[in-house]
C-alpha cells in the first residue's frame, strides 16, 4: 500500500494510475490533514509526500509522522518543486526521506522506479529480522 499526498490533482490521477495498474494497493491524500489521518489509520508501506499542501505543510507532516511509534520507520519520498535549500534541508533531510526528488526533474517513470527500490529494499530488511 502506497499513501500518496499531492495536491495537483492532475498528477496525484496520474501517480495513483501509475501505481494501481502495476498491482500496488494506492491511499490519495490532497492536504497535510488528510495525509496524516489516513497514515495513521491505515499504515502504508510507503508515503509519497509533497512539500507544499494546503494546510499543514508536507514538511510538517513528515515531521508529525517520524514523532509517531509506527511513522518513525515508514519509507516516506519527497516530491515537490522547491529546491532543497537550508529550510527544506533542515526541516526534512533530517529525519531521513529515502529520496528527495524534483517534480520537474522527474518523470513518472521515474518516480516509479524509486519507489518501487524502496520498497524492495524495505522487503529484504524486514527479511533480515524475521
């Protein structure tokens, strides 16, 4: 299950098309409220989280989930348009988004594959302790 929080809902269709169609269970959020509610409800495998939402900040979620017992540990990949400067560095680099990626930079394809890395390497970790 991928949790993805965008509010273009242009791309947030396209993403949740992407990921539907390869056989992944997808959660849509288009506020930091919502995210939020829905992390902790439901506990996705991974969060696809926007910087700039209406509402609580992407920067603010992602801070709010790493606080919680469960969120501490969810694979969470930015995606927005800011460039990462000393304020979006210092509020979120932090706390250890496994990638940081540049809407315009990034094409769905690839924003797929990284996720999908993720995820694969998260399989092969919680391998390792079983």
């Amino acid at each position: 299950t991928i949790l993805i929080v965008e509010d273009d809902s242009a791309l947030l269709k396209a993403l949740a098309f992407i990921f539907k169609t390869s056989g992944y269970n997808v959660l849509t959020a288009e506020t930091g409220e919502k995210a939020l509610k829905i992390a902790l409800a439901q506990k996705p495998q991974l969060i696809i989280l926007d910087i700039i939402l209406p509402g609580i900040r992407g920067t603010e979620v992602f801070n709010r989930l790493r606080k919680d017992p469960w969120g501490k540990d969810v694979p969470v990949i930015m995606l927005t348009n800011l460039e990462p400067d000393d304020d979006v560095l210092s509020s979120c680099i932090g706390q250890e988004p496994k990638y940081y990626l540049i809407k315009s930079q990034s094409s769905l394809q690839e924003i797929k594959e990284k996720t999908e890395e993720v995820l694969k390497i998260g399989k092969y970790e919680y391998l390792k302790t079983l």
